[in-house]
C-alpha cells in the first residue's frame, strides 16, 4: 500500500456480507483454554451457532491484555501465541493457537482509522486464544488484535469502535474479551480456598452493568463510578472493563443483545458472555 487513498480503494474492493454478530466474552482464567466447563461449552456453542450462519472471513478481537499508547494494529501474516502469564501448568504454556493472521483485513482497519499504526511485534495474547480455542478450535479463521490506547477516556472507546461497524458486513467477526468485574485482588483468598461464591458487591455491579447493556446506556457504563459502591470495587482499573464499551458500541439499532452466559466466580471475577445481533 502506497497511500491512504489506496488502502480506500482496497477497501471499498471487497464484497459486502450479511450483517455478524459482536461478541464480548468474560474470559476469566487462562486456564479455561484446557477446561470442560459450562462456561466453555457456551463459547463452543457460540463458534458452532456462529459458523453455521456466516463463517466468519476474519475475527478482530480487542483484548484486555494488550495495553498501549496510541491505537496499533496488529499486520502479522503467522501471529504467534503470546503465554502472557506466569504460575500455570506447563501444559497451558505448551499449547498453540496457529491461526492466520488477517493483514489484508487489518489494512481496512488502518484506512478506517488514521489516527492507528502498523505493527507486526504483536501477536494472539491469553485474551484471545483461551477463548478462540474454544470457539474455532480447528484455528483456520484468520485472527488480528486491535490495540486498547489505556491512556484515553472511556467515551473515546466507544467512538472508536462506532468506527469500525462496516467491518460487520465485511464478512468479520469483532469480539471484545475482558471482565466486566475483575478485581483480583479481591479474589485471591477465594481462589485459593477453591470458594467460587461471589461477593454481594461484585453480584449488584454485574447485574447493573446488564441493564445498561440492555438500554444500550454507553453514557453510563463509561461513568461506571455512578452504580454506587460497588463500582470502585468491581472495576479497580478499567482494563478488562473497556472491551465492553467497543463491543456494545458496535450495536445498531435493529440488533438484538443476548447474554449467553452469565455467572460471577470466585468473589469477583464476571464471566458475563453477551452477543449483539445473534
């Protein structure tokens, strides 16, 4: 690509699809890449329902684990899968994610936003292939990461994102993964006595966080701090929040929002699972 104006003409190149769907998923512990559980058979559930309606061209997954300054893009044609964690099983550091990369895709993203930059030193972080390999196990479907820019305000994710609905009839497939309750901190003594109760405080901020996905309140859930007490808590950083925001951004009007999943685990760790039009 020489210019701005040939990744444009690339773009407007490429056939137009029926409308997919937007995920967000709660992925939780890395170690749900090698569980059989009721959270997992939901996202083997959800790639099945997914490809037997529209097999997806390429997914973009924003992921709370890769956290920069600036909006990057990530054009690798073999992204490697990043074990971006410590503690585990050797058998969680063994596995492999080998899916495509979508540089071809990751092109229209750039012309879509040029403001976003170009890099090839990023591959499929634990946000990303814990999930997919779940839901395309097989790992033919191209896969890229766009970046989160941490040092933006919320209400500049989600005006992102508005940026990106032409990929939805593009043929792609665009999944937020994070928690929407993620303080781990809070967690830990749970985790460690293998108590997955949840807190009160950590149950009242995820169903308020439902209703405001339900009334598509983006306003709200950008100022997450007005659900009260509970918010600080289930949000001590906004990382794994974020992904939320690009996800129900992407929701038009005519789309549907199902939550196919819903459950918090081990005092405050959401795992709530949605779909926006699907």
């Amino acid at each position: 690509m020489n210019s701005l104006q040939d990744l444009h003409n690339t773009a407007r190149g490429f056939q137009t699809t029926a409308k997919m769907p937007v995920l967000f998923v709660g992925h939780g512990s890395p170690m749900n890449a090698l569980a059989d559980n009721a959270f997992t058979r939901t996202l083997h559930q959800l790639g099945l329902d997914i490809r037997n309606r529209q097999p997806p061209r390429a997914v973009l997954v924003v992921s709370a684990h890769w956290l920069t300054r600036g909006t990057f893009v990530a054009v690798n044609e073999r992204p490697e899968t990043i074990h971006d964690f410590g503690g585990f099983p050797q058998e969680l550091f063994a596995m492999q994610y080998p899916a495509p990369g979508a540089p071809d895709v990751a092109q229209e993203v750039l012309a879509a936003l040029p403001d976003a930059h170009p890099t090839d030193e990023w591959g499929l972080d634990h946000g990303t292939w814990t999930v997919l390999h779940h839901m395309f196990p097989e790992a033919h479907i191209p896969v890229f990461q766009l970046s989160i820019d941490y040092h933006q305000p919320l209400t500049y994710h989600a005006e992102l994102a508005r940026q990106l609905q032409f990929l939805r009839r593009r043929g792609v497939l665009i999944l937020g993964s994070g928690n929407i309750v993620h303080n781990l901190r809070q967690s830990m003594p749970k985790l460690m006595a293998d108590d997955p109760t949840p807190y009160a405080w950590a149950s009242e901020f995820d169903e308020w966080a439902k209703r405001k996905i339900d009334q598509r309140d983006l306003l709200a859930l950008a100022h997450y701090q007005q659900a009260g007490a509970s918010g600080p808590l289930a949000v001590p950083t906004p990382d794994h929040y974020i992904p939320l925001l690009y996800s129900l951004a992407l929701a038009e009007p005519d789309d549907d929002i199902r939550h196919a999943y819903e459950a918090v685990e081990y005092g405050g760790l959401s795992m709530r699972t949605f779909v926006v039009g699907g």
